[in-house]
C-alpha cells in the first residue's frame, strides 16, 4: 500500500490513506488495514467493505475538499444494510490527504507580484509567475524564491500550468486592458481560488469591458476583488500578507 501512495504522490494525485486505527468486537478487518481512496472515487485496498466502506469514500471526498486529517468512527450494527459482520462492531478509521503542492499562479510580475510570489514559496505552496515583459521575467529568472517564470502568450502559459481545483490564481497587473485580457482564460480553468488586485472603481470598469465583450456567460462572481484580507496594508510585502492570507483562509474553509 505505501507503495501505491507514493506512486501517486509522485503523479501528483490527490489521495485519501484511510487505516483502521481501532476495533472492537466483531469486524472484518483489523487495526491496520489501509485504503487508498482518489479524488475520483476509486480505491486499492479495503477496510472492510459494504457500507461502511462506502461511507469512508464519501469522506474522503469531503477531506480532500478540506486539505485536512479526520478520525471518523463507525459502528457496524446492521448487516442487512451492507454493514459486514453479524455481531456488529466498532470501527475507528483514521483518515488522511495526500495532496500535491498547490501552485499559486500569478499574472504580473511587478513589485507585488515578486513579493505574493516570494511569500507563497515560503508558505509552501509552488509559486509560478507569469508576465509579458521579458526584462521583467528576466530578473524573476533567478530568485530561489519563484518556483516557475513564464511568459509569451498567455492562453498557452496557463495551459502549460494545469491548474486544478487545488491551485489559486492571483492577478495584479498593471492595468485594466491585461485585466480584461486575462480575466476569461482564467476563468476558464478549474482553479478553486481566482482573486484580481484593484479598486471597486477599477473593477466595475473592467466588469463593464467584459459585457461589452460578449463575456456574459464568465462566472464572475468567481472573483475575489479587491484581493486579499483588510489589513490596510501598503508596501508591496504587506498586500502580499494580506493576499496570501485570503488565499489560505479560502483553502481552509473560511
């Protein structure tokens, strides 16, 4: 089984290690006995079957929504509806996510984009910034802080990323017009955090760009603006406190 975990870490999957931590009475399998539950509902092992194993994998759904360890009891008390065992038991059922490193992908490669991007590497997560000035991406090229610099078309950058659900995307760029450029292929990806520095003035502005568009089908309401938590922050360094914080707090649940 631990083998089968890391090679999906190692593929970068998000995965539930569920283990029988405590039994007692009557129950089909014994403390230690592992599961493995992916993100897309199959399994390798078993703890027990039926409907409890059934209900192990509803929660791990919710687990891996959460990024965060469960302990989950269970009590096996009616085989007629798929509960195993004829006496009935108790089951304890520890439950933990293995989830690859979440990237941050950043549209701007400014003063507060290097200082979210700096910040998100120390915070753990994998920091990737992207910007159409070349001496810009330049000079990001050699800070060990920024995991990944892109630039080029901006369409072709996000797909290289394959963002998923489990990824956050900031944007704060120098103006409206790369704000209205990027905002649709952002939003096309399944990206669980999408937020967008500005003012309300400069967001309804672009809002209004994108209507005019035809982008009436984007799910705007998607987008967290202005970005980051109200610390009345200033200097590049403290919008990127106030920007990550909004991001952790979203991936935590708040």
């Amino acid at each position: 089984m631990i083998e089968e975990l890391a090679a999906a870490v190692a593929r970068g999957d998000s995965v539930v290690l569920a283990t029988v931590v405590r039994t007692s009475r009557s129950v089909p399998r014994r403390a230690g006995s592992k599961m493995l539950v992916f993100a897309d509902g199959h399994t390798i092992g078993t703890v027990g079957g039926g409907a409890m194993e059934h209900r192990v994998t509803l929660e791990a759904a919710e687990i891996l929504a959460a990024g965060r360890p469960r302990l989950v009891s269970y009590e096996l008390l009616d085989p007629s509806a798929g509960d195993p065992g004829v006496c009935g038991g108790d089951v304890d059922i520890y439950m933990e996510p293995y989830m690859p490193i979440p990237t941050l992908f950043i549209v701007g490669g400014g003063h507060v984009g290097k200082a979210v991007g700096e910040l998100a590497h120390w915070l753990g997560f994998r920091s990737v910034i992207w910007d159409d000035r070349n001496d810009l991406i330049n000079e990001l090229a050699d800070n060990d802080a920024i995991d990944a610099t892109l630039s080029g078309e901006a369409g072709a950058a996000i797909a290289e990323s394959s963002l998923t659900a489990n990824d956050s995307i900031v944007i704060v760029s120098r103006d409206v017009a790369l704000d209205v450029e990027m905002l649709p292929l952002v939003l096309q990806t399944p990206a669980g955090y999408v937020g967008l520095m500005g003012s309300n003035r400069r967001w309804q502005t672009t809002r209004s760009k994108l209507e005019e568009m035809g982008s009436t089908d984007l799910d705007l309401s998607r987008v967290h603006t202005p970005i980051g938590l109200e610390i009345h922050a200033e200097t590049p360094e403290e919008i990127a406190v106030s920007v990550l914080a909004q991001v952790i707090g979203h991936r935590r649940g708040g």
